[in-house]
C-alpha cells in the first residue's frame, strides 16, 4: 500500500532525514521518504494500521502536524528549481504576506 501524507511544520532537511529515520524504525513500513520542501511523508506500508503509527510518529516529532486533507478550495501548485531550505523558506515567507 502506498501512501502520500501531508504535513507542515517540518523546519529544514535535516529534521526530514531525522523524521525519515523515526519512521524507517517502524515495523512493517517497507518504504519511506520525506520531503521538507514538499511537506510531505511518502509511504510504502503492509495495511491502514502502520500508517496511523507513521502519522503518530510524525505529529510527536518536534513542530510536525499531520495535514488529514486539504480543503478542496486549496490551490496547490508545482515548483521546479527550488534547490535550498533557505529559498524555501524566503517564498513561504513571500506567500504568506499575501493577502
């Protein structure tokens, strides 16, 4: 079973590969990826019951939330060459000022 999980509060690349080796830990959890740029948790798991730990995990993780679902009037867009967590963090900034 493959799962993509949302999450926010992930601060930088570091925390991810610490995140990422938390889950690795977890029994039965054949894949796992996580990506602080994206926010996200990839997930390659045996049933729904490894996911709900994985998620556990993940919101007692330092700052980590869990985003269930997104509301469907979110927009979510795709960005190509954004290559450091400090550019990352400048366009969040930038996009959060928007009114």
């Amino acid at each position: 079973m493959e799962k993509q999980i949302n999450i926010k509060g992930l601060d930088c690349a570091g925390c991810a590969t610490e995140l990422e080796e938390a889950l690795e830990k977890i029994e039965a959890v054949k894949s796992v990826s996580v990506s602080f740029v994206g926010q996200k948790i990839y997930l390659e798991c045996e049933n729904e019951e490894v996911i709900e730990k994985v998620k556990d995990v993940a919101n007692h993780f330092e700052e980590v939330q869990v985003i269930e679902d997104s509301p469907k009037n979110e927009t979510v867009l795709k960005i190509k060459n954004l290559h450091c967590a400090g550019c990352a963090k400048e366009l969040q900034s930038d996009i959060e000022k928007i009114e």
